[in-house]
C-alpha cells in the first residue's frame, strides 16, 4: 500500500526526537525570559511535527488524511484564540486587569 | 394519500426486518437499519421522560406561587428536562436515526464505514442513558442542563457527577456516530455519486458529523472536569483558590452553542428532501445549501459568547461574538430563502410530510430572528435569562427540529416499514402540533421581554394569564406527540402496503424495495444524475 | 481490503482529532490560568522533577519508536518481528507508568496533592498558595487522563500482541495494529507537549 | 385580570433599548410576514392538479443567492451597530455615579448604601441620579436584573462587576436573580423603589443607626485587628492606608498596580498575592472566610474614605464619604 520506511529512517528520528527531549531539559534551566516557553513550545512542535510525519507516516498519507490532522490543530487554536479573545480584552476595560 | 396501494397483495420479500427474529439478531445487529430502529425506539422513551418533566413544569407553572411541587423539586423537573432533550433526544435524534437509516443508502452504500462502531454508539447511547435515568431515579439533578459553575460543582447537593458522567458517556456515542458518518460519505459512495450529486440530508449530516467530533470533546472534558472538582472536593474552577467560573462557560459553550448546530442542521437537511419531493421539483441553488450547511458548521464555533454578554466577559469579545454572530445567520437566511424559491413553479402537494414542512420554515423563520435578538448586544442584556431565551430556542429545537424529525419519520416510514401511515389522523395531528407549539412558546416571548426570568418556580402575578396560555398550549401540543406514536405502531401492522415509492421521489432509498433488504441494494447503483431530478421522471411536462 | 484499511486510517485520524480537542479544551484551560497567574505557576516548578520528566518523555519516544518498527514489520509480514516489537512497546508504555507513579509518590510525600480536602502544604510560599492548588489540579488532571490513555494503550497493545499470536496478521491484513499504532503515536505526542507545560515552568528562576 | 404586554420604561436607557427592539420586531414580522406569504402563495397557486404532472427544472439564480445573501447580512449589520452603541454608551458608569453596594447570596440580596443603611431585596434610589452598583457574590452566579430598567448583569463570586442606571420613573419595580442559584432561586426577588429627591434624603435619615458604611468599615478594621499594623500616622508593620485608595502601588515584584476595590479586595482575602515593595510578605493572615463580602465592601469604603489626604478619620465625618479622585501620591499598603 504504501511503501515501507526503513528502519535506519525510524532510528534516526528516534534520535533527533531524543536529543531534542534532552535539549529540552538543558535549555530550561538557562533563564531566557519570556523565551523559555516559546523555545520549549517551539522544540515541542517540532517533535510532534516528526512523530506524526514518520512515526505516524502522515506524509505517505492522503490529502484528505492530512486535512483531518491539520483540522484537528486549527480547531484548538480556534478554541485558545477564542478564549484570549475574551482573557486579554479584560485588560483593556478600565479596571481591568485579568492579564 | 398519493399512491397507496400499488401493490396489495400479502408477498414477503426479504428485507432488513424479517431477515431474522429474536432479540438477539437486534441487539447483536450490525445492519445500520436496524441500529437506526434501536436508536429510534430509545429516543422516543428519552422523548417522552423529557416530555413529562415538561408536563410537570408547565402544570406547575399554572399558579404563580408555585403550589404543585417544592422549588428543589422543581428546579430537578427542569434540569432533567434539559438534560434528557438536549443529550438523549435532540442530539442524536436525526443523526442517529434517519441520518443512520438513510445516509448509507442514500449514497449507494451496504452499511456505514463501520458497523460494530455503529453498534458500540448505540450501546455508548444507553450507558450514557442509563446513568441519567439513574440520576433521575436516585433523586434528580438541579443544577440545570448548563452546569454552571461553581453551583454544579461545589454548592448543588444533588446527583451532579452522575448526571455528568451520563453526559460523557452519550458524548462519545455521538462522537463514534459523527466519524462513522465522516468515513462513510468520504469512502463508501457508489460509482457515479459525486459530492455534487450528493443529497443535501448528506451533506447536512457530513456537516453535523464535523460538529459532532470536533465539539463534543470539550464539553466531555469539561463535564469531566466538573465532575472531578465535586469528586476531589478541589478544581480549577473554584473561586477560592483563584478560579474562574466564567471559563467554565466558555469551554461549556465552546461545544454547546454548535451542539444547536447539531440538532438543527439534520433536520434542515430533512427538509430539503421533503420540499423537493413535494414539489417535485430539484432544490433552488444546490450549492448554495450544500455549502450554507458547511458554513453553519465552520461559523458555529465561532459564535458562543452571544450567551456570556452579561456575564463579566470582556466588552471587546462582546463585540467580537456579537458581529460574528450576525454572520452564522446568513447561512441560516440562504436556505429559508431557497427552500422557498424551490416551491417556485412546482407541483406541489400536501401531504403530510409537506405539512411539516411549511411548518419547519415558518416557525424556524422566527426561531432564527429571534435567535438575532439575543446576538445583538444592548437588547440581549434585558432578555437574556429570560423567558425570551426559552422561546427562542423551542421555536429553533421543536419548532425547527422536532417538525423535521416528524416530518422526516413521515416521508421515510413507508421506507422503513413497508407500511402507509393514516394519511387524516397525521394530517390533524401535525395541524395540533403546529397550533399547540405556537400557543405554548409566542406568550413566551412577551413573558421574557416583561422580564420573567427563565428557571423561575414562583413568579410575579402579573404574568399568569401568559403562562396559562402557554400551558394549555403545551397540553395540546402533546396529544399532538402522542397521536402519531399510536399510529405509527397501529401502522406497522394495519397500515396499507407502502410500495417501494408512494412519493415518486428521486434519491436512491426510493430506488430499493420497502422495507429495504439487509445489505441496502441487490447490485451496487450507479448514478449518473444530480440529486433531485425530477424532470427527468418521463411523464409530461406542465408549464 | 484497500478500502477497508483505507477507511479504518481515516476513521482512527477522525478519531484522533476528537482526542486533540478533549487534550485540547484542558490545555485551553491550562493557558489561560497559566497567563492569569504566572507566578505562581512557575512557584510550582521546583515540586514537579523534570529529570523524571524528561526521562518519560525518553520512555515514551522509545516506546513509539519500537511501535513504528512494529507497524514496519507488520506491513513486511515479519510476524516474529512484530510481536517482539509490540511486546517492547508494552514494555516501555508499562516502564513509563511505574515512573509516574514514583513521581506521584513523591508529590504526596511533599504533601503536594490539594485532591480529597488537601494533602496540601505550600507555607513556603504562602502567596502563591491559593492558585498554584490549580496548577497541581491541571497536573493531575492531565497526567491522569494521559496515563489512563497509556493503560488502555497498553491493553490494546496487549489484543493486538494476542491476536498477532493467534497470526490473524498479514501482509495483505494489518489494520488494527496500523490503527493502534496510530492511537500510541498519538499519547506520545500529549506527552511531548505536557513535558514542557507542566515540568518546565520557570525553572531557570527560582522564585521562592 | 392583569395582562401586561409590555414592561415599563423607568431608566434612562430604557427607551432607547426599547426602540432597537421595535427595530428588531419590526424585520422579524416582515421576514416572517414575506416568508409565510410567499410559502402560502406557492403552495396554492402551484399545488398539484394532477398526479403525473411534472414542473420544469430551474436550477438557481447566482444574483437571487447574492442578493439574498448580502441584503439580510447588511441589515444585520444595523442590528449589530445599533447594539454595541447601546451596549457600549451603557458600559461604565459616569464619574459622578452614587455608589450602591449589592451582595448576592443564596438566596438574597443584602443592599448597602454608603449612609450605612442596609436592606434585603430592597433597594432604594433617588430619580435622576446614576446609581453605580457595585456587585458581589457569597457563593454563586446570580444576575442583579431590573426588568424595568433594561439592565442586567451577572454576579460572579471572587471578583466584583459593576453595573449602573438612572432611574426616571418614581415606582416600584420588579428586582429579580436572573441566573439560575439554587432552590430558592424563584425566591430571590426583591423590590426597586425609585423615589423623588426628596423622599431620597428623608428615607435616607431614616435609616443608618450604625453610622455610614465607612464608620462600619472603621469599626471592623479595629475589631479585625488591622489597626495594629496599619496605623494611620505612623509607620506600622503594614503599609499605612492614607491615600492608598485610586493610586499606583510600586508592588515587591517590580511591578505596579492600581490601588482599587479589586486589588484591595485581594489584599484582604489573600495578602500574599500582590505585595508592596517594602514590606515583608508573611506578616499578614488571610482573611478569607473570616468575613462576608458585605464588611469587606465595608473594609473598602473605609479605605477608600482614607484616600482624601489629610481628612480626618471618618468617625468625625458627617454623612457620606464622598467618592475619591485620583490621588497623585503614591502611597503604600501592608
């Protein structure tokens, strides 16, 4: 059906994916600020990006299939959007200052 | 009565009912004819429990002082009436049913994508149900079928975690039936059955079915969640330790705002083939209502905070949700409009299908405007949480969904079961339902703009004579519940031989006999026409 | 059978959508508090152990890639391979569980579990002690939904390591263990994303 | 028999919520009205005369779509306009509102006026006279809802929501919780009684036998204890409270915040959260279930009568703690 990956293709992603959960580790207790979390959500994003592409072989997958996954992450956007639409307008009511 | 009775005589053919006997072939069923005969069997019970609270309700609601029952008690009939109509009735009432029954067939298909989850669903279904009965039965639930925080979850002393987790589970028997029917219309068409030539109860389905699994997550998390606070006796949505109560309603409406999607969009599909039958005529601006159920579907997730304007939310989403909310109505406007461009030059008949469905357009014309009321932001403030609210969304959920849910049992029953239905007694009783549903919600409307508030046991004197008009309304308006289900059950047995087509309609459920066979169709179809094409039925033209 | 395979990927991806949004609606929640009450969120930090974090986080990766080569020698019909994989995966899934449940320990040790009326002490930081409760609510909350995500991974691991047993697999059949690899991949990915969420909030900045 | 259609108007906005939804009503009952017409002309001009007769095929009109696609959402857009100017022209309370104080509790509501006289479900306001109520909840959501003035808001425990309306109309009218509390939900219902300016001051001396609520607040910060650290004159362990109220407060954490009923509010219930710069963060206990939301409203005005630098403790004062203007001093709390 589709073709098959090879094993040296797994392992390699393996290994990216771990020494990326380990940079994760280091990264984190150097004092970046505000940046911290954006470099971890970034390296996070970037590993779910490799599970689901080889290990979840979404690449070889259809058009379609591939619609329904990228749905799935919009849609939570949509709801988080859809929350700070609300959380961080409080701020600008006089009075205001739930964020 | 249009055809009856082309072919009397007692011959029976194989299909879907007497294929096999005993319980055990329906309980074990992977036929999704006969799931969908489960589904509706259950429905109809949950219907008439949520009935019968409403019953209550309106009885008590005859006096102002609240004399029938005690508040507590009270307050249980309503929250048990919402929950049970909402989660066990409304939600799964067309998809699991019609939209089970007829979306295989009508795109050629021998069953869904997957039948045993098609089982599982229903099985999902009456877990979820047994728990609300349990509820129900250990003493009831009072905090309303929106679980507001923190009185669900910290102050309500009543069977809240078991309600919640019946919910939960019924969540999850719509999630498996929304991705069966994904599956199916994207995998299962038959050679020929292109999504343009698709019928549009596909496509409303399709776009129930996207709602379905996208949005019943949260609100399963988010019950979950309350569930877990009363359970840990600790949650995030505590006000003491810093918890924010308002976002309990966002994540409740996230879901619960395109749940009315769910329930209302089936039955717009409904109607769509009931217009063009009854007119013998193709849809005005297929596409247009293809796509206006997409629209629907997208637009509704973006819309919940129309029910949060007085709730401390943020001014600035106001405005956000407020415009959007203007916009879901365009959708909404296309199709009234086309549906009614359709009956343009048509043939059109009256049967009792039809009945419905000028029904369905008519009272789901105001449920809709009225529903612009509450979007609009310095009108809303006055008549939310009023009896404005309970109106409009009965004209939306009984006026809309309900009439096509009849309408719908009416124009496919002779598919179902072989069998005519009384053509006079459905005719009466649909002219009951429309008058006794419009007696029972308009007073409610000038209640809610004088300022009743809604979940009110006792209430000021000077709003009787209102009330008493919506309970007499009421009262008729279940006998005209309860005078269909006597004769749908008279007529499995009495009914005159249905025929395979008593209403020369198109589509290809009409194409198989009545009561279909087990696997839908002798040889697969092949369909080289669009939906609705009537004019190519050879029979003469008339201008 | 094409169809079928092709049908039951879809309807699993359908399905995996609707997981994203039941994680989805808890990591919602989780921003929100975590924007409203920063402070005392990173506070919390110091309780969680991102070693152990990290060191599941490895668990899991390894785990989801002895699945992936499990679903590879599904699809070659090296049914040997496949079963010794899913057995690995199991392994793993189960390794993974036992360390949370050291962590776990460790947090009522610490009397760090406000659940049942308060196994709860936070006088090192009384300032943060109301809210960093709904931290340590959302940590609970979401670990617990992504460890009963392992244990019924784990039991399906178990069918489909039976039904390999049982050779019911093929080259031509392998649905189901495409599906529950698939379904496995996918706690990883939760997993992956609550590693950083909940264990590495300000921890460069000890703030107490 | 009453049968009343329409509420009566007794605020200043009432009209004008009133006239957007005639607008309202009045495209409904033509869209309906259109709908219903065209639905019944149809069905009788084009019903079916004969069994076998088949219609010609039409198939849609991209302009009809356009048209009645683009047309309702125009006058949608009107709705919308229309209700946020409403929506927002009502949104806060102008500067020289008269503070009232509402605390919702299952299943009351517990009135304060800044004179010190306290009502359930009753409330009192002068004609003509914006009326800021300030709202607070003991347990759960309730919605302070006055059919007759159009305005409604809920009230969400652990925080403090605003509302605010002129009455124009001497009456008594309906006072009803709007969102679902609990049993006696149906119950908590009350009274607004509008009254003329005079009437107003002669109710007012009435009531208040323990003084204003400011002189409550005073009493309660020396029975809670407060005093001790919070000294009016002197440097104690805690901040001194003159002219904190309506200024910027340089906080430990290097930032600053608006010294107001919110931030005060939580320095009470939970003193640790915002701590100003200076001071030690564990000297002060929690007061959290230790008193109602009606003393800490008490608490509030007490502080916020401080606010006028160099006043004279409120017990000397006469009548009403006037509402503070912005103090430009930068004053320190705890």
């Amino acid at each position: 059906m589709h073709s098959v990956p090879s094993v040296r293709t797994y392992v390699t992603i393996w290994a990216i994916l771990t020494f990326m959960t380990f940079a994760t580790y280091y990264i984190a207790q150097i004092d970046l600020g505000q940046w911290n979390i954006v470099i971890a959500l970034l390296i996070a994003f970037f590993k779910m990006s490799l599970v689901i592409f080889f290990f979840m072989n979404l690449k070889a997958e259809s058009p379609l299939t591939k619609l329904f996954a990228a749905g799935g992450f919009f849609w939570m956007i949509l709801l988080l959007g859809q929350f700070f639409v609300d959380y961080i307008s409080r701020d600008w009511m006089p009075g205001g200052k739930m964020w | 009565m249009s055809t009856a009775l082309q072919d009397p005589r007692v011959v029976e053919t194989p299909n879907y009912l007497n294929q096999e006997y005993g319980w055990r072939s329906w309980l074990f069923t992977k036929d999704h004819k006969r799931i969908a005969v489960l589904y509706i069997i259950s429905i109809t019970v949950m219907f008439f429990i949520g009935g019968i609270f409403a019953s209550l309700i309106r009885v008590e609601l005859l006096t102002p002082q609240g004399d029938l029952v005690n508040s507590d008690t009270y307050n249980k009939f309503f929250t048990m009436h919402g929950i049970v109509m909402v989660f066990f009735f409304l939600i799964p009432s067309i998809p699991a049913t019609l939209g089970n029954f007829f979306v295989p067939m009508m795109i050629g298909a021998k069953d869904l994508a997957f039948p045993r989850i098609n089982l599982l669903s229903w099985y999902i279904y009456i877990g979820g149900a047994a728990f609300a009965l349990a509820a129900i039965v250990l003493g009831g639930v009072d905090t309303g079928w929106t679980f507001y925080t923190p009185f669900s979850s910290t102050y309500s002393n009543t069977f809240v975690i078991t309600a919640a987790v019946g919910v939960f589970i019924a969540g999850f028997s719509s999630i498996l039936t929304g991705l069966n029917f994904i599956v199916t219309v994207h995998k299962m068409r038959a050679p020929g059955m292109t999504w343009g030539r698709l019928p549009l109860f596909v496509w409303a389905n399709y776009a129930t079915s996207l709602i379905q699994v996208l949005g019943t997550p949260v609100v399963a998390i988010t019950l979950a969640l309350v569930g877990l606070e009363r359970a840990f006796h600790i949650g995030i949505f505590d006000p003491a330790i810093g918890g924010d109560p308002i976002l309990f309603q966002h994540m409740f409406w996230f879901y619960s705002h395109p749940a009315v999607y769910i329930m209302i969009l089936p039955g717009m599909g409904v109607i769509s083939e009931l217009v063009t039958c009854f007119s013998r005529k193709g849809i005005f601006g297929y596409s247009f209502i293809a796509g206006s159920s997409l629209g629907i579907a997208i637009i509704g997730f973006l819309v919940w905070g129309h029910h949060m304007f007085v709730t401390g939310m943020s001014m600035y989403a106001s405005l956000y949700f407020s415009l959007l909310t203007m916009l879901v109505a365009v959708p909404s406007a296309i199709k009234v409009f086309n549906w009614t461009a359709t009956m343009f030059r048509g043939s059109i008949s009256f049967d009792t299908p039809m009945l419905y469905a000028f029904g369905f357009i008519g009272l789901f014309t105001i449920g809709g405007l009225t529903g612009l009321f509450l979007g609009t932001l310095g009108v809303d403030v006055h008549v939310t949480d009023t009896y404005f609210v309970v109106a409009h969304f009965h004209y939306v959920m009984v006026g809309g969904m309900v009439l096509a849910y009849l309408g719908g049992m009416h124009y496919w029953w002779p598919k179902m079961t072989g069998r005519l239905y009384p053509e006079g007694w459905a005719k009466f009783s649909a002219l009951l339902v429309f008058a006794g549903f419009n007696l029972t919600f308009f007073p409610q409307f000038i209640l809610g703009y004088l300022g009743q508030p809604r979940r009110y046991h006792a209430y000021s004197p000077e709003f009787q004579v209102l009330n008493v008009m919506s309970t007499a309304g009421a009262s008729v308006l279940g006998l005209g519940y309860i005078i269909p289900l006597i004769y749908f059950l008279w007529s499995m047995k009495y009914g005159p031989k249905a025929g395979n087509n008593p209403w020369r309609a198109t589509g290809l459920e009409w194409q198989t006999s009545s009561p279909p066979p087990t696997y839908n169709f002798e040889t697969t179809p092949i369909v080289t026409e669009e939906a609705y094409a009537y004019h190519d039925q050879k029979e003469t033209h008339v201008g | 059978m094409a169809q079928q395979f092709d049908s039951a990927t879809l309807g699993m991806w359908v399905f995996l959508l609707t997981e994203i949004m039941f994680f989805g609606g808890m990591f919602g929640a989780y921003t929100v508090y975590r924007g409203l009450y920063p402070e005392a969120f990173a506070s919390t930090s110091q309780y969680m152990n991102p070693l152990f974090g990290a060191m599941n986080t490895a668990v899991l990766i390894v785990s989801s890639l002895t699945m992936a080569l499990g679903v590879r020698a599904a699809r070659l019909g090296e049914q040997k391979a496949l079963q010794l994989f899913l057995i690995f995966t199991m392994i793993f899934g189960l390794a993974f569980l036992v360390i949370k449940a050291f962590e776990y320990h460790e947090h009522w040790v610490d009397m760090k579990v406000p659940l049942f009326g308060g196994h709860w002490d936070y006088s090192e930081a009384p300032q943060f002690a109301r809210q960093a409760q709904i931290l340590f609510c959302f940590y609970f909350f979401m670990t617990g939904f992504h460890a009963l995500h392992m244990v019924v991974g784990v039991g399906i691991m178990t069918t489909i390591f039976f039904m390999a047993r049982r050779g019911m697999f093929s080259k031509d059949y392998f649905t189901p263990v495409e599906v529950s690899g698939l379904y496995w991949h996918f706690v990883d990915i939760v997993w992956i994303f609550l590693f950083p969420l909940l264990y590495l909030i300000g921890n460069a900045r000890k703030l107490v | 028999m009453q049968l009343p259609l329409f509420p009566e108007a007794a605020s200043a906005i009432a009209s004008s919520v009133d006239y957007l939804y005639f607008y309202l009503t009045a495209v409904t009952i033509v869209m309906t009205a259109l709908i219903f017409a065209a639905v019944f002309f149809f069905a009788l001009k084009y019903r079916r005369r004969s069994e076998h007769e088949i219609p010609p095929p039409i198939h849609g009109s991209l302009k009809l779509e356009i048209a009645w696609s683009v047309i309702p959402f125009l006058v949608m857009l009107t709705f919308f306009w229309w209700g946020a100017q409403i929506f927002f022209a009502n949104a806060s309370p102008p500067p020289d509102a008269m503070d009232i104080y509402a605390v919702g509790k299952q299943w009351m509501w517990k009135i304060q006026y800044p004179g010190g006289q306290r009502e359930i479900n009753e409330l009192h306001v002068p004609i003509n006279q914006p009326i800021k109520v300030t709202l607070a909840s003991e347990d759960v959501i309730h919605s302070f809802f006055i059919p007759a003035f159009r305005v409604k808001h809920d009230v969400v425990p652990g925080r403090y929501d605003i509302m605010w309306f002129t009455a124009t109309k001497p009456g008594r009218y309906h006072l009803f919780c709007a969102e679902y509390c609990g049993t006696e939900h149906s119950g908590m219902v009350g009274w607004v009684t509008v009254m003329t300016q005079n009437d107003y001051e002669n109710w007012l001396a009435g009531g208040g036998s323990e003084g204003t609520m400011a002189q409550q607040g005073e009493r309660l910060f020396g029975q809670l204890g407060c005093a001790t650290c919070h000294q009016l004159d002197q440097q104690g362990r805690g901040p001194i409270l003159r002219g904190v109220y309506g200024s910027r407060i340089q906080l430990q954490s290097g930032q600053t915040v608006l010294a107001d009923d919110a931030f005060i509010r939580e320095s009470i219930l939970n003193p640790n959260a915002r701590v100003v710069a200076g001071y030690r963060p564990d000297v002060m206990p929690t007061f959290q279930g230790q008193i109602t939301e009606e003393q800490l409203l008490q608490l509030i005005v007490y502080i916020k009568s401080l606010a006028i630098q160099g006043a004279p403790p409120v017990s000397q004062q006469t009548g009403v703690a006037a509402t503070p203007n912005q103090n430009p001093n930068t004053g320190e709390k705890k």
